[in-house]
C-alpha cells in the first residue's frame, strides 16, 4: 500500500469512528436530558448535585 492509499485509509477510519462517537454522545445527551426531565428535582431538599 502506498503512502497516500494508507493516508486515505487512515482518514476514512478516523472519520467513521468520530460518526460513531458523535452518535453515541448525542444518545447519551439525550438520554441525560430524558432523564432529567423524568426525574424530580431533588437540589431542593439538599439532596442531590455536590456543590
């Protein structure tokens, strides 16, 4: 394989695993968004995210 047949290859395998990541951030967000909305707001009663 040649230098610029490896640097394609290279691009093409990066690109596809940053689709893949982007994918799965974008599920985790909505996910997280979700369940934020789902779930009650428990910083009320001092329970919850630490400062």
């Amino acid at each position: 394989m040649s230098k610029s047949n490896e640097a394609k290859a290279r691009e093409q395998r990066l690109a596809a695993k940053l689709r893949e990541n982007l994918r799965r951030r974008k599920g985790q967000a909505k996910a997280r968004a979700d369940a934020d909305l789902a779930a009650p707001d428990s910083t009320e009663s001092g329970q919850g995210k630490k400062p």
